[in-house]
C-alpha cells in the first residue's frame, strides 16, 4: 500500500467517528476521568468501601556510596590456610611427605626403569628409522593424493605430486645432513670424549630410543600416588542435585527457565573438597535441604559422607552453604593427633580433639564448662568422653573423678591409672560409692567458693580459678573433671536420683567457675537421664548420632533442629562424627580423634609419669579407697527429736534451723530443698502449711510430724515410735 494511499484511509476514519458523534445521545454519558479521580479523592477514601488503600510506603533514600562501603562484607586476602599457623605447618608437612614420597617410590625403582628401557630400545630404534622414512616419502600426504586419483582431477594430482617431489627432495637433504652431523658426533665423541661422557651419552640414547619404544598400555614409569577421583563441582552439578531433592519451589523454579538457586559467591576450593554458596527460593530454607540430604547426595553422585549442607547463622535462613569432600568424611586420613604419643596439656587452653570435614582441627577448652554427650549406642559416645579425660589427664594437677556406669571398662585406662574416685558398672556399692564422692563434691565446691571470695582482687580479679591459683598446692584450687559414662544409671536410681540430680544441677551451675567440670554422657538424651536443670545451663555439647528432634534438642539445646542443627542426619557409618556445640562459636560438625585401648592405655601410664614427678597422683590411682562413713545420725529420728508431739506441722525452714542447731557439723550447711530431697527415699513429701503471721496467711513447704513417725515405724517395724 502506498503512503497517499494510507493517509486517505486514515481521513475516512476520522470522517466516520465524527459522524458517529453528530448522532442523537443513546443513553450514554462520556467520563472524564481525571475529573472523577480528583472527586473521589476531595470525598475521603474512608467514604467509598471499595476504595484502594495503598500499603506500600513513599520511597526512601538509601544509604549513600560511603555508608554501604563501610557496612560491606570484606573478604580476606589471604586464604585460611595460609593465615593459620597450625593449617600452614599442616600443608607443608603434607606438601614435604607427598613429594618425599614420590622421590623415594621412583627412587627405589629407577634400575628397573633403566633395565625395561634397554629391553624396548630395538624396537624404539626401528619405530624412529620407520618413521623417519616416511617423513622423507611425504607419506602423510599420500591420502590426499589418492583422494585426487579417485576423483579423477588431473589438476589437483598434478599440484599435489609437485608439491611431494619439492618436499622429499628437502626432507632428503635434511636427513642426510642430519645423518652426517651424527656420525660425525659420535666419532668425535669415541675419538675425544672422555669415558665418562661416552657412558653417559650412550645411555641417554639408548633411553630415548626405549622411550620411543614404549607401548601406550604399558608405562615404564607407575603412579607413585593414586589421585582422588572426585568430579569438580559445578553450578551446573548443584543445580542438577537441588532439583532432584522434590522442593517444590525449587522444581517450580527450574521448568520456568530459572535456576532455583543464586550463587551468592564462585565455587571454590575449600580444603579436600569445593564450597558451593547461595540463595535458595523465598520459602524454602536450608533445613528443607539438610532433611533430603541423602537425596542431595544422590544427586551430587557423591557418597553421603562427602556431602554437608550447613546454614549461615549470621544470614538469613535461606542461605546455604554447600560443601562436598572429595572422600568420606568417616573414611578420609585423619592426621596424627598432637598429644597421641608426646606433650602436655594445660586445661585452661584451647586443645585440638578432632577435626571438621576440611581437616582442620577444633580445639576446646575443658575449663569453665559443663558438658553433655549424646547418640545413639555404638556411635563413639564413650570413645569420646574417653577422649577429653585423656586431655584432663595430661594435665597433671588435674584430678579426675571417673564413672563407668556401663560397666564394661572403657574408661579403666584413665580411671585405673590416673583418676581419685573410679568406679564401673551399677552395683549398690558402686552407687554408694559414687553419691558418697558427689556429697564430697559437693562439700568442695562450697569450700571453693568461700576460698575464692577471701582472696584479694589482685590475686583474683575474676572471682574464678585460674591457671595461676590452680598452680598454688597450697589453695587446693586444682582442676577437678568429673567423667560418668551412662549418667541415666545415676539420674533414674530409685533411692538417690533426686540427690545426684540437685549435687549434678549444682556443680553444672557453680562448678565452673572454681574449677570443677562436669561431662555427662548418655545414649537416653532425655528429660529422665538429662534433668532440665543440668540441660539447660551445660555450656559445651556433643551430639552424634540421635533418632529423633526430642534427643537432639535435649542435647544441642532447645530449637536447635528448627535451626538446621540436626544430628539425626548422620548415618550409621559416621561413627564419632558429631555436632559441636561451644567455645562461644555456632555448632560445627566434627570427628573427634580415634584413640583406640593401647593408645589410651599409653597415653594415660604418661598422665601418671606426668603425676608421679609433680606429687599429684592420689586416690583410687594409689590404691588408696575412701573409708566407708559410719552413720553417726539417724534423720527420721532427729526430726522427730526436733519436731515436737504437740506441733504437727512445721515449715521446712524451721526444721532446717532447728536440726543445724541440734547437729552442726552434718546440718550446719543444708537448705529446706535438701531436707526434701533426703526424705524422698522414705517416701515422705512436703505438703502445703499456712501460718498466720500479722493478718496475713502465709502458705509455705512443710513437714507433718505423722509421716515421719509412719515412715520410722515402717522401718522400725515399730508401731509406738512416736
């Protein structure tokens, strides 16, 4: 259509529209809108329910270019490795035993090199003249030329056979050349050259000509180290895995053409295996990943034990942190542990104990702490406890209270030759054993108290035990660890449950600060063998393995799983690998040091060397056992003593005041809750007593004088005790 042709078109239009106006009004009316949007706005938008409330403030201004500078995440210049001194040392001493290595195995089995080199050196010397020749005959070209035959171009063979005779006629030359400048060396060689020389320059060419020899699926030279096999991780890998795992919004994302994930960082190397780090879709958080983790694995075609997904606790719970190792975690080279067969340790520093899944060490310090272990049987749990008493060992003014409720001698290395009190299995005289050493606990810890708070600021400016005042004999302020393997055995005894559960409440609490630590290890992580009181102020965790979110919260702490801090993705095969939960830092995954019963047995005959020089070994290590108390007071019949016929109720804090005042020496120090917690046994609880004191009633615990008087005479087998 020409262009005169559209403006007329466009002319007719206008003249129909105008017609259409000049027409008689049908009914309806013309609006203007910006009329009626200025109307209803002067009427009020509370006025009209329809009305649109915007809820989307004005725009703000955002921080200026400097502001953001300054609130940027800067990363660092130097990589870990080579800014910590222990990784450093770690990498060179790898780097020196890998090339070592190298150097020794192709060492070793140089002669043979040479040997299987001569054997191939004919047929090396055939292929070099076989090849030489046809160089010289152009032979490469000679499937062009026969292309050029079976065409029929004359043309094309003519150019191409000029250009062959060119060339061999040049390549002779060379050869000839070639041939005479080595006869020539050669004699000059066996003429001038010294023995020596002559030696040295037929072997090397009788090494070529081997080399030249050698069949491609047969090397003279082996692998003197077998390298990982582990793909290079990709965006297109984690991309191709997060879809597998059936995360809706990630599935959702990728059939639109999206990638369901945002790489907030590259992929980099990131020790003995590639860090991958990013955004997942609005909704979705790293928890939902962690679930599905043996999908993720599946997806990544790498080993469960290789890949660990970790949130980012200082961003948003969206953020995921990739890491997949190049071996299982459980399977890969741990390296030696440092205290394994020499050193020290002092209790009030950080100590390595085991390693993340990079390799690196995690250390812990077993001062000013209260720790839980928790798993499933057979996971390591013991080992582990085991493993930090080995480090209280080896300090040797250290002095360790060891219980292996279980029974079945994990702990004997430390208990037999280095620790106080020691006892295994849950036999009665076991039990008594220990709640007698738990009252001595107890009894020590207020003297530490006492002792702390006479001494000078100077002396102790921290009100707490201290490397110093632990090294003052004469303070007594010493490193006291307490160890118990199976702690339910304690926590669920029918006659002292509730005494080892206030005893074990307090030294958690008020323990570390005057130097006692307290580690509890239990495959029950419950309320019964893990009582709140103890649960909830234990500052050092260990969680391996658990079947569910109740165990693993009891042991990491409360929300822990809905933090993605879940060790109930650990498998059977990850055995001592666990969540660490301390030293003021976010929960790390660890697989703390394999020590097996020689090594704990060596390690521990140098904690009692270290003992024996210093004076400190005491105790069950000495063969020496508590002598067992003579009951010098009868409580159901000094309550009665003290609690008149004519009084049938009392107060348990009358009743405190009056049995100190009667006995000093045992009540002096006890509180209205021991009173209740020594009744228990005799199954006489505390009931509710109202006083009136100036008009007003008082509601307090107490004690009825009939429970004790029924209690004695069941005992007594006395039905007049009273």
């Amino acid at each position: 259509m020409k262009h005169e042709d559209e403006n007329e078109l466009f002319r007719r239009l206008e003249a129909d529209l105008e017609a259409d106006s000049d027409e008689p009004d049908s009914g309806a009316d013309i609006v203007d809108l910006n009329k009626a949007r200025h109307a209803r706005a002067a009427s009020g938008a509370s006025s009209d329910p329809e009305a649109v409330v915007p809820v989307d403030g004005p725009d703000l201004a955002g921080p200026g270019f400097l502001a953001r500078l300054s609130g940027a995440k800067r990363r660092p210049v130097l990589p870990g490795w080579l800014r910590s001194r222990q990784e450093l040392t770690t990498a060179m001493r790898w780097v020196a035993g890998y090339y070592g290595h190298m150097a020794a195995y192709h060492g070793v089995r140089t002669p043979i090199y040479g040997v299987r080199l001569a054997f191939q050196a004919p047929r090396g010397t055939a292929r070099f003249l076989g090849g030489t020749m046809r160089w010289v005959a152009d032979k490469e070209g000679e499937p062009v030329r026969l292309a050029a035959v079976r065409r029929e171009d004359v043309a094309e063979y003519l150019k191409l056979s000029r250009q062959r005779d060119g060339r061999v006629r040049l390549r002779t030359l060379v050869a000839l050349l070639g041939s005479l400048v080595g006869l020539g060396t050669a004699l000059a060689l066996y003429v001038l050259a010294p023995g020596w020389l002559q030696t040295v320059s037929l072997g090397a060419l009788v090494l070529a000509l081997g080399a030249a020899g050698t069949e491609a699926d047969a090397p003279v030279i082996t692998r003197a180290v077998e390298t990982s096999k582990a793909p290079k991780l990709t965006s297109n890998i984690v991309l191709r895995a997060l879809g597998a795992l059936g995360i809706p919004a990630i599935n959702q994302a990728q059939s639109k053409g999206h990638d369901g994930f945002a790489f907030t960082a590259p992929i980099t190397r990131d020790g003995p295996g590639w860090r991958a780090e990013g955004d997942l879709p609005y909704g979705v958080t790293v928890t939902d990943v962690i679930d599905r983790r043996d999908k993720l694995a599946s997806g990544l075609r790498r080993p469960l034990g290789c890949v660990w997904p970790e949130a980012v606790p200082e961003e948003h719970t969206g953020r995921l942190v990739l890491w997949v190792g190049d071996q299982d975690m459980s399977k890969a080279k741990k390296p030696k542990w440092p205290l394994l067969t020499s050193g020290s340790v002092d209790l009030f520093k950080p100590v390595p104990f085991g390693t993340d899944p990079r390799g690196r060490w995690v250390e812990v310090t077993l001062m000013y702490i209260a720790g839980i272990i928790g798993a499933i049987p057979r996971m390591g749990k013991t080992f582990l406890l085991r493993l930090l008493l080995l480090i209280a060992a080896l300090d040797p003014r250290a002095e360790l209270h060891t219980y292996d409720m279980k029974g079945t001698g994990d702990l004997d290395p430390v208990g037999d030759r280095v620790s106080h009190r020691h006892g295994a299995g849950d036999d009665d005289e076991v039990i008594e054993y220990a709640i007698r050493d738990f009252r001595e606990l107890r009894q020590e810890l207020r003297r530490r108290t006492k002792m702390i708070r006479s001494l000078p600021r100077d002396i102790c400016p921290e009100s707490k035990v201290i490397s110093e005042l632990a090294d003052k004999k004469e303070l007594g302020l010493h490193p006291i660890v307490v160890g118990v393997d199976e702690c339910q055995v304690l926590f669920e005894h029918p006659k002292y449950k509730d005494e080892f559960e206030e005893i074990a409440t307090d030294l958690v609490k008020r323990g570390p600060a005057t130097g006692i630590v307290l580690l509890l290890a239990t495959q029950r992580p419950d309320a019964k063998a893990l009582p709140t009181g103890i649960s909830a102020n234990a500052s050092a965790r260990w969680c391996l393995k658990v079947m569910g979110q109740l165990e693993n919260d009891m042991v990491l702490g409360t929300s822990a799983y809905k933090r993605g801090v879940r060790a109930t993705m650990f498998s059977w095969a990850d055995k001592g690998v666990h969540y660490f939960v301390g030293e003021g830092a976010d929960a790390r995954i660890v697989a703390s040091t394999y020590v097996d019963s020689v090594g704990a047995d060596n390690i521990a005959l140098r904690a009692r060397k270290a003992r024996e020089d210093a004076g400190t070994l005491s105790g069950h290590a000495l063969g020496e056992e508590p002598e067992t108390p003579v009951a010098s007071y009868d409580l159901l019949r000094d309550l009665l003593g003290v609690i008149p016929v004519e009084e049938a109720k009392v107060w348990s804090e009358t009743v405190v005041a009056r049995l100190a005042e009667l006995r000093p020496d045992v009540y002096g120090e006890w509180a209205a809750e021991q009173i209740t917690a020594a009744l228990k046994p005799y199954g006489i609880d505390t009931v509710q007593i109202g006083r009136r004191i100036n008009g007003k009633v008082v509601n307090r615990r107490g004690l009825e004088r009939a429970h004790i008087t029924a209690a004695v005479a069941e005992r007594d087998g006395n039905r007049d005790a009273g």
